[in-house]
C-alpha cells in the first residue's frame, strides 16, 4: 500500500506569520512528486478509508478550519466525475474534502491520492496565498492557466484566486489528476507515475473542460 501527496503547495518549513498571516517559506507550491510509505521526510496523517469494491463513490466532508474554506461542494465534485468516462471514475471509491490542520499547515497540499481514495484540502479564506520566493516559469503558466494570478508585493510574493478560478483549478485540475493517480495501475517509477497524472488532468481536466460550457458560460 502506498501514499501519493500531489500538488504540493510548499518546501517544508515553518510557516511565518506577519501581521496575522500565514506566509509560506516557498513559492513551490505545487511541486508534484509521489511518497511511498517507507519515506520519511512527510507524512500527512489521514483518514484511510478501506476499499470495500463500492458501487458509487462516497464523500465525505470535515470542516475546513479556521480562516480556510473548501472551494468545491459536493454537488460540483459529482457533477464533474459524471463528466468523465464510467470506467475511469469506477475506481475512486472516496472523495473526502479535508480539515486543514497546524501539521498541514507546515506542508500544505492542494489534494492527495491514497489507495483508491482522493483528498483535497481547504485553501486561504481569502483566495491569496503568500510566499517568500518567487514561482517557477512552469508555476506562473500554470496559475494563468486557471486564472491564478501572482503578483510581488516587495519581498513577498502572492497568488491571487477569485472563486470562480479557484473552482475551475480544483475541479479540472486537481481532482482530476488525483483521479489519474488512481487509475495509474501500472507504473511504479514517481516519476512516470507524475507523468501520467499530469498527462490525465491535461487531457481530461483542461483540454476537456475548455471544449464545454464553463460556470454555465460559452468560451
């Protein structure tokens, strides 16, 4: 059995607070890489829920936290797995929308695949995320590629979300690929296992949600 922590949101550190917000001691805020059980340096402590073979995914909600908020609902969740093929949502046997906690808060993750189950994880109540470091080339194309928008702000750097673009990231971009995660059955290697999830959510997150309607609006 192993563990995938995806889309990180920073190096591991302590987290700084200035003038009562959290600042992040990184801008790599969504540095994919897989962990196994056996390594060491993270280890996001989790609800597993045992595979039982279920016949419709199940979903379960913990409150966000204090000054986070979820940035899907349920109802958005499902409407959005009916959107992908039967056979490739078959395999997701729980959806759970996690607390943000002090320990996550150290190491923040946008989502997390586990076994058959996907976990995603509260964000700022304020939809901007502050770092100490300015993002990667890859970092600023992906944020405009969901309408997240850094900007610097003398030292600090941030990433600006309104609701609407945080939805779109969440649900085209990290569940997807969380769901590419668990239909991965058959690489071992991270990195090609990465690979895959990041080809998944490009293919079925992305490219698919910008053929249709988007928020009930033509693009």
């Amino acid at each position: 059995m192993s563990k995938s922590h995806h889309q990180q949101r920073s190096i591991r550190g302590a987290i700084h607070q200035t003038h009562g917000r959290s600042v992040r001691p990184d801008a790599a805020y969504r540095q994919r890489h897989r962990q196994d059980e056996s390594a060491s340096h993270f280890s996001a402590p989790e609800t597993w829920h045992e595979p039982q073979q279920r016949v419709e995914t199940e979903f379960v909600v913990q409150p966000a936290g204090a000054g986070y908020l979820h940035p899907v609902t349920v109802q958005e969740i499902k409407a959005r797995l009916a959107e992908l093929p039967e056979h490739l949502v078959s395999g997701v046997e729980v959806v759970q929308l996690s607390s943000m906690t002090r320990k996550r808060q150290l190491f923040p993750l946008y989502g997390m695949q586990w076994g058959p189950n996907v976990y995603l994880y509260p964000i700022e109540e304020s939809l901007t995320e502050t770092y100490l470091r300015p993002p990667r080339p890859d970092q600023l194309v992906e944020a405009k590629m969901f309408g997240g928008r850094w900007i610097q702000t003398g030292d600090e750097w941030k990433l600006i979300w309104t609701s609407d673009t945080i939805r779109d990231f969440y649900l085209n971009n990290v569940l997807i690929h969380e769901v590419g995660h668990v239909n991965d059955t058959r690489n071992t290697n991270s990195h090609k296992r990465e690979q895959y999830a990041i080809w998944f959510a490009t293919e079925y997150g992305y490219r698919a949600s910008r053929g249709r309607a988007r928020f009930g609006k033509p693009r």
